[in-house]
C-alpha cells in the first residue's frame, strides 16, 4: 500500500518528455532501467493524480479498478527502484505493469460510459459531459502511450536487443501492408473491395525516418479500414455489380524536414454531422451496449469505436498530425503530417501540478475575501 502523500510527491513533478533519438539510443538494460526507475514512478502518478481529479469518478467501478490498478503499479515500481532491484527483478516488475494495464483502455471506455451518465443525470448536457470526458481521455490516454513505450522498449532489449523504434522506418512499406491487412478484412464481408495503391514523391533518401513502426502501422490501418469500409459500401449500394471499384490512392510526399501522407478514398465523404463525432470515444456507431468482458474489438470494421480517436493520438505522440477531409458526396483523404526531425520529443500532455492548484485556489479565495472586505470598508466609508 501506498499513502496519497507518495503519489502526490511524485505527481508534483512533470514527467520528462524523451527525444526520439534518446529513444533510439536507448539500447542498454541497465542503463534504461535507471531511467525507468526515476521516469515511471512520475508518469504513473501525475495519471493517478489525473484520474483522481476527474468529477464523480469515485461513483464509478471500472473507473476506481483502472486507479487501483495504476496505483499497484506505482507501488511496485517505486519500490523496486529503493530496494534496489536486480535487472531481472525489474524486468519481471515491469512485466507485470504491462500485464495489468493491457485492458486499461476498455476499462475506461467502460468507466467513462457510467461516468457519463451520472453527470447527465446530475444536470449537466450530453454534448456538455461528453466534450469534457473526450478532453480527459485524450490527455489521460496520450499519457498512457508514452508509458506503454517505455516499458516495451526496456522488454524489447531483453529478446531482440535493437528496441522497438526503427531508424529507418519506411512509411510506403508499411502503407502496403496496411492496405494487405485492410482488403482481407474487408473480403469477408464485401464482395468488391477496392485495390489500394501507394506513390510515392520526393528524393530517394527521404523515403524513411526514425519512428516506431507498430504505432504508423496502427494509425495507417485503422484509416484504411475506415476507407476500404466506405468505397465497399458505396460500390455494393450505389453501383452495379459490374461496375469498377475505385481504388484507394495513398501519396507519400517527404523532404528533409517532413513526411506527409494523403490516404484518399471515394467512399462518399463523411456526413457533415459525423465530422466532429468521429474523434469522440462516446460515440460509437456500433450497436448495442459496451460491455466490460468483450475485450476484444467487436467486428474489426465495425462502425467508428475509439480506433480514430486513438490514432490521432499515435500520431501527436511520435510528434506529427491527423485532419480527416471530407467532400460531400465524394470521398474523403485522410492526412497524416510526420516530422523527420530526431530531437523531436514525445507528444505530452502537461499537467497541471495538482497540489500547486490547491494551494492556488486557497490563495485565490483568500484574495476574494480581502477584496470584497475593502469595498465593504469603502461602501462604508463613502456611505458615512
Ligand atoms: C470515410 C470515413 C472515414 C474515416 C476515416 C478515414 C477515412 C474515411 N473514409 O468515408
């Protein structure tokens, strides 16, 4: 067990945002793990803080099982860095923290459906609660990645030695294999599925940059189910059987300085009143209610879930951009903006430093109390 003084110390200070070129050097078990040691304790809290903060969580089950779990990870962490761990023991450690967390993200989908309701029913607007629990997520969530990153990266030097960032990351190659993954998919339920095709522009040597593939991959498949979905269904409800399917048209255009994808589809747009909905995680289009043991992500292309949302995400982590484009009637592209740049760090959310706050409030209230007892003095004395 761990007091809430302990969590507040650490949640006190920011967590250090790392380069992706420190990332990449990070090749070293012992030396990583020291990081990790001092690293950790501070991301994990600063989310225990985080969720601690958020308005009626404590009426929420799911939502207190992903802070207790957070909060067991902190204490063995804290932990093993003062006693001292061995490498193995620290290894195991963060095994387990991995372990614990991996259905974290349903859990607060889950939490976050209840937490909606109670405000609802305590007075506040759906649009209302539903743009503050969006807010919370995104931050809570992009805080989570960069957690997530670390300990795979310090597992990643125990099998494979070379971590799970690639210098030489190649965003086409990755683009094809996306669009392999998307069509299979797509085949089980479409009969016409659409090819997709991948050009790329710019100097031979600026076909990679330093990234961490998995993190492009999901991003680049979760919007190429979303494009394959919408030209499948366009093509089976608006065309005849004989008629060709438009493929989808994928450019990579990169300098020295960036790397910018456009994932066109002629699918038909997204309707003007799904433009914002699609980046909530409250507004999934997928029928029937969320439930805690479906672990699994239902149908894989099933209506928007929390795969847009958490890919925009992915993409402000490794320090680039996602804007959706939609043309009424015609079809929609997708732009994912990447910087080159290896001294660019992890996207981050900040935090306020809670504490800090407290204090502030008290200060701020303090202040009221004087003004308003002056202009009482001055009323008073004007009156007299
Ligand atoms: C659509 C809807 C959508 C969402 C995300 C990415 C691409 C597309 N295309 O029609």
């Amino acid at each position: 067990r761990v007091s809430e003084e302990v969590v507040n110390r650490y949640a006190s200070r920011q967590p250090n945002p790392l380069r992706m070129e420190e990332v990449l050097q990070m090749k070293d078990p012992e030396e990583t793990a020291k990081m990790l040691m001092t690293e950790m304790p501070v991301r994990l809290a600063n989310r225990i803080a985080h969720l601690s903060h958020l308005d009626m969580m404590e009426s929420c089950p799911a939502l207190l099982c992903a802070r207790a779990r957070l909060v067991r990870s902190f204490a063995e962490v804290v932990r093993a860095a003062d006693s001292g761990a061995s490498l193995e023991e620290f290894a195991n450690t963060i095994r387990a923290v991995k372990e614990r967390h991996k259905h974290q993200v349903k859990r607060l989908t889950v939490g976050t459906h209840h937490l909606k309701r109670l405000l609802i029913q305590s007075g506040k607007s759906a649009d209302e609660a539903i743009e503050g629990i969006d807010q919370f997520l995104d931050r809570f969530v992009l805080s989570r990645i960069g957690i997530e990153m670390l300990n795979s990266q310090y597992l990643s030097l125990f099998t494979q030695s070379r971590g799970i960032a690639d210098p030489n990351c190649d965003p086409c190659a990755l683009a094809r294999k996306a669009g392999a993954i998307a069509r299979k998919i797509a085949a089980e339920e479409f009969e016409a599925v659409p090819e997709v095709q991948v050009s790329f522009f710019g100097k031979r040597d600026a076909r990679t940059l330093p990234l961490v593939p998995s993190y492009l991959l999901y991003i680049l498949l979760e919007l190429l189910k979303n494009s394959v979905r919408a030209v499948a269904e366009n093509h089976r409800d608006n065309k005849s059987k004989e008629a060709p399917v438009d493929p989808i048209v994928i450019r990579v255009a990169s300098d020295e300085a960036q790397v910018v994808l456009d994932i066109f589809d002629r699918g038909g747009g997204i309707p003007f009143e799904l433009q914002q909905k699609v980046w909530s995680y409250m507004y999934s289009t997928r029928r029937g209610p969320v439930s805690a043991d479906r672990e699994d992500e239902a149908t894989p292309l099933a209506g928007f879930g929390v795969g847009l949302p958490l890919s925009r995400l992915y993409a402000e982590y490794i320090g680039g951009s996602l804007q959706l484009i939609s043309m009424p009637n015609f079809g929609t592209h997708a732009f994912l903006f990447l910087e080159r740049c290896s001294t660019r760090k992890e996207g981050m959310p900040t935090y306020v430093n809670w504490l800090r706050k407290r204090h502030l409030l008290e200060e701020l209230v303090e202040l009221e109390v004087r003004k308003r007892a002056a202009a009482e003095i001055e009323d008073y004395a004007e009156a007299g």
